[in-house]
C-alpha cells in the first residue's frame, strides 16, 4: 500500500525494512540502512535501533550474504515512508538484473511465522504483498519487488538469540582503492575481546576474516555478542579514516536457518540438525573435498566437508562407521554442507593382525585365502587373526569449520552448541 490516502498517527512507533539495493558492482544494504538511520535522526525522528537481518542463505537470488535491514523508529510514518523510498531510488544499483529493491513501512507487528519461514525456506513476492496487504502496511516494490520478501522479513523478525555487528564505512573518495585495515590490530582486537567477538580474524589459518574484499562501501565489521564488545574491539583497530559506522542488532551467529530433520526427509536449499550413525569410512575427493554417509531408520545421506573448511577436514578423516554424530548445514545438490559436527559416541577402532605362533612367538603368515594362519617355524596353524584395538584420535564433542569458512547465521562453538533437545534431538548417547 503507497502513502496516498493513508490517515496516520504523526508520531507512532513504526519500523522500516528494506532489501535488495545492492549489487557485485557496488553498493551494499546496510550502508544505505546506516545512511538512513542518520538522516531520521537528523529530520527530529528518534531512531530506537537498528537490525541486520540474515534470510536463508541458499537462496539463489541474493548478492552475497542475503540480508535485510530494519530500523526502529518513532516519527511520523509517511515522511518516514518518503524518506526510505527517496534514499533506496537515490542509491539502489538498478542498473544490475538481479538488484529488485524492497521498501517496508509498519506501524503494526508483522506475523513472526513470515520472519521464520524467511530464514528456513522460501518464500514468494505474492506471499509478502499478501502479507503486507492484509496488515496495512506501507509498501513499494522495485523492479519486480523480490525485495519486499526479505523487507517484510526484517519488519517482522523477533530475535530469540540476538549478537551485535559494528560495520565501518570508507568515504566515497576511497571506494574502489585497497582497504587500509592494520593487520596486527586485527589480531590484537580479536585477542583482547574473543571470545565476546569472532571471526574478526582466523588464527589457525593465520587469514583476515573481517575485511571484505568486494567493491562496496563496507571497510570493516566486527561481530560479537554485545555493541559494547565490538564497539571495544572496533577500538582497536587502526585503519583509514570512516565515513560512518553503525552497530546492529542481528540475527548472525544464532543458528536461526537450522531445522531438525532425518537422512530421510531432507529438502533442497534448507538447513538442518541431523543426527544418525556414520555409516561409510570418509573419502577425500577431487580438490580436497571430504565425504562420508550419515545413516538413521534405513536412510542416507552424504555429508560434505569441503576445501575452504581447512583443519575441519581433519576430523571428519578421523570417523569411522559406527560413531554417532549429529551434523548442521544446508542441504544442496544432496548432500549436507557440513558447519559443524557434534560427536555423541565414537566405537572401538579395531585392526586384525597375523596371530603369533604359541610355540615359537613369531608371528603366522597368511595360509591363503581362507585357510587361516601358519607358522613358517613350526608348521601350526591357527584360523582366527589376531584383533588389535587402536586408540581413537577423536573425542566426543562439537568441533566447527574454521571462521574464514563460518557462514552468517552459524553459532560459533564459543557462543555453545547447538541446544539438541530444542530441536527434538536426543544428545546422550546410544
């Protein structure tokens, strides 16, 4: 619904969404968010706070990191409307195919299942004007609007875990030339406030996380669990002269995209907690990638440990069949994309040998095939090898992929694991 014939309080409690002004040439949603927090602000509107909302990441019609904005505002809801509408055709990449902006106004709360169902499925154009239609909502859409599903989102997201991210701006003037971030203060930030921050940098891999390396105005973020956490670390960190910054409130590092679900019942682009027994020994693939099949009721699935996951490989090498794990990750091209892996129970690695000869000590050769074992001394024989059991290498616990390969919307280990009863899972084991 546009503006026209709209009799409204003048000043209410609203919040505005917007999606879907950026693209790989340039910009970026949440610049164009801060920027609009600020001039609210400055129009005499009191800005309560500002979200970064991340939408199911296997979404195929998304930039980079499918996110929505929504700022909390109290004002005067068409001068609010107007001003949304205004930046988004101001600074919106219209020109790029894939770029269909969205622009939400709402004085009314949103059904949170449309908020929920945007994180863990999809959703269509038609169901966000729906939606928007029945709620009486202030609405534009661009383009062919696809941007109205992830601003309807944003509009309507409760956050029952919530992190925080401070984003930096560079200045116009130096967009499209290297970033100027200091190295070391990178490492000195994440060292002095991890684990309240993550994926700022990735020791293990010894790689700068927190700088993109796309062609939009973001310099550098921080996530952590409190504005005041990144805000300390942003601190600390020596780089080229801003243009703004903005914390958000987000829905990144809170596992909100995972679903429960079973080897047997798996659907494409969603993600999910599985839990079943490790049914095949893991092969390492063409290009690094590592495989191996979870099985549970006479069902099974491929679970992918790709390259970008690093030392992450090295755990999944170390399953063998018969250990119990529960697994987190999307599900595409069918097999799941591992995140994480917890290990409930691990059995027994055993190894047969040649048996030792009573008489002799020395150890038998193989008689054949199915003849059992002989002594090269003395002649005995005996049927049955000899059964080693090794040490097992890998614990029971939760191990994740390194923060260079972290998606958005992951827990970090350092923030728990998942809780496994709240998705109906059993975590003890057996």
């Amino acid at each position: 619904m546009d503006i026209a014939g709209q009799d409204i309080n003048s000043s209410a409690y609203m919040r505005i969404g917007i999606d879907d002004t950026d693209s790989p040439a340039g910009m970026c949603t949440t610049y164009l968010g801060a920027l609009l927090a600020g001039r609210l602000s400055d129009s005499g509107m009191t800005v309560r706070e500002t979200y970064l909302i991340r939408l199911n990441p296997n979404v195929i019609h998304k930039t980079r990191g499918n996110a929505a904005i929504c700022i909390d505002v109290i004002g005067d809801i068409c001068t609010a409307f107007s001003m949304a509408c205004d930046i988004v055709e101001e600074l919106a990449d219209f020109s790029c195919n894939e770029t269909n902006p969205g622009v939400v106004v709402s004085d009314r709360a949103l059904p949170a299942e449309f908020y929920k169902k945007a994180v863990t499925d999809f959703c269509e154009i038609s169901e966000a004007v729906a939606l928007l239609e029945e709620s009486e909502a202030l609405f534009r859409g661009y383009k062919n609007g696809r941007g109205l599903i992830g601003a309807a989102a944003a509009v309507a997201s409760v956050l029952e875990d919530r992190t925080s991210e401070i984003l930096v701006y560079r200045r116009p003037d130096c967009r499209g030339s290297p970033r100027m971030v200091d190295r070391k203060s990178l490492f000195l930030a994440d060292g002095e406030t991890s684990p309240h921050t993550w994926d700022t940098v990735d020791r293990e891999n010894n790689i700068v996380v927190c700088v993109p390396h796309t062609p939009d105005p973001v310099l550098f973020g921080i996530r952590g669990t409190s504005g005041e956490w990144v805000l300390r670390a942003r601190r600390m960190v020596v780089a080229e002269a801003p243009e703004r910054e903005q914390i958000f409130t987000t829905n990144q590092g809170t596992d909100a995209h995972l679903i429960a679900g079973s080897p047997g019942a798996l659907e494409h682009g969603r993600s999910y907690l599985v839990r079943g027994t490790v049914s095949t020994a893991p092969m390492t693939r063409s290009g690094g990638h590592v495989s191996f099949y979870l099985s549970e009721g006479g069902f099974s699935v491929r679970c992918m440990a790709y390259e970008p996951t690093k030392g992450f490989r090295d755990i999944i090498r170390m399953l063998i069949a018969g250990d119990e794990v529960v697994v987190a990750g999307s599900y595409k091209g069918g097999s799941i994309n591992l995140e994480k892996i917890g290990v409930i129970s691990i059995v027994p690695k055993r190894e047969q040998k040649a048996p030792f000869c009573s008489s002799c000590r020395k150890r038998m050769t193989s008689a054949g095939k199915g003849k059992g074992y002989k002594c090269r001394i003395c002649g005995a024989r005996e049927q049955d090898p000899e059964r080693v059991y090794l040490a097992r290498e890998l614990k029971p616990g939760w191990y994740e992929v390194a923060p260079s390969a972290r998606r958005h919307l992951a827990k970090p280990l350092c923030r728990g694991h998942p809780d496994l009863q709240r998705y109906g899972i059993e975590d003890q084991e057996g």
